[in-house]
C-alpha cells in the first residue's frame, strides 16, 4: 500500500514535545561531550533506490566526516547484510570499526546494539540512514521510548518514495524526535567560527 495520496513533500512537519525528562531540554544546542551518531542499513542496491539516493550519499558523506572531525562516537549497522548486501563502499570506507548486524527492524531490538548505544552514555543521537519509514522509524522509536533524545538528520534519510519519507519524518516528529539537517547540526556542534575543525567544516559543506 503507497501513501502518495496520505502526505506530500510540501506538507508541513511540526515536532511534538519530548516528554520523558532524560532527555536534554527542548530548545538545548547539541554538545560535542553528550551526541553521537548512528548510522542505520545504507546498504547494496536498496541505498540506490532511495528517493534522490545521490544527494542522500553526499549528505551522508558529509556528516560522517564532520563528526569525525569533532571525534564523536558513531554506531553504525546492516540489515541482514547476507540478503541485503553491505554497506555502500563510499560510506563504509568513512566509518570507524565494523557495523552491528541485526534481523530486527529496529536496532535497538538487537541487545549488541543496544549495549554499544548505552555505553557511550550519550544525551543525544543524531539518527541518518535508510528506510526511514521501517527500520530508521522503528530504531527511532525505541530510542525515544528508552529516553534519549533523537535529532532526526532530515537530508540524510530516505526511502524509496518520497510520501513515505515524509509520512515517517511527521510520525517521528509527533513521538518526540527533533528534526535537523547535516549542515544545521554540524554547526550547532561546531558553535564558534574560528578554530582547525570550523576551516575544515567549510570545507566539507561547500
């Protein structure tokens, strides 16, 4: 069942507020000591069939080298990868270790991944990857419904229909995930205009 006639890219997404008191305050900048990143199944020829899929790998590109820059942690993870193939070589090459696997839609079903997420003991996740109405939405979810906050990287999620990505940023939105973009959060982070790291963002954004 497609929902194009459900949602548009035009319609409006608003935020619900973050209920659970765990999370960092509404209206809080992000903070390099307490945000993280997880990446979620951008993998083999799926990632190709995403809604504008070469602007979501430029994007990811981008975000992963800038949180490297700023040396946060990053969890990353496949989707069956035996069935699905791996991660994209263009992707894969930029991130840190090796990825979870995982059979569940939702990462945080997988306890490895769970264990890998908790550890670093972070306020915030930056969220990015694909589908976002399956597995980003469902990891999403359960992220929120243990108390972390999400910042939800609009430009740097997909799925193969644009209704459905924008159904889902709405859906995320209404639980209580923060919407943002590569670039937005980058900066947020970054928050001074002088420094190695700050030359080195304006380069990787232009």
């Amino acid at each position: 069942m497609t929902t194009d006639s459900v949602m548009s890219d035009n319609q409006a997404i608003t935020a619900s507020p973050a209920s659970n008191n765990t999370r960092t305050e509404e209206g809080s900048l992000l903070d390099k000591q307490s945000t993280g990143l997880i990446i979620i199944d951008v993998q083999g020829k799926l990632a190709e069939q995403m809604h504008e899929a070469d602007e979501l790998f430029q994007q990811l590109r981008t975000l992963i080298a800038g949180v490297k820059l700023m040396e946060l942690p990053i969890v990353w993870m496949e989707q069956i990868p035996e069935k699905l193939g791996g991660t994209r070589e263009e992707i894969r090459t930029l991130l840190p270790g090796t990825p979870y696997r995982k059979h569940t839609f939702s990462g945080m079903k997988n306890p490895n991944i769970t264990a890998a997420i908790e550890q670093y003991g972070c306020q915030q996740w930056l969220v990015a990857g694909i589908e976002a109405h399956i597995c980003v939405y469902q990891t999403v979810a359960d992220l929120l419904a243990q108390g972390s906050g999400v910042q939800l990287v609009t430009d740097a999620v997909s799925s193969r229909s644009a209704a459905n990505k924008t159904l889902a940023l709405q859906k995320m939105a209404q639980l209580g995930a923060q919407l943002t973009s590569v670039e937005m959060a980058l900066f947020e982070l970054q928050q001074v205009a002088e420094g190695d790291v700050f030359r080195q963002l304006i380069k990787l954004v232009k």
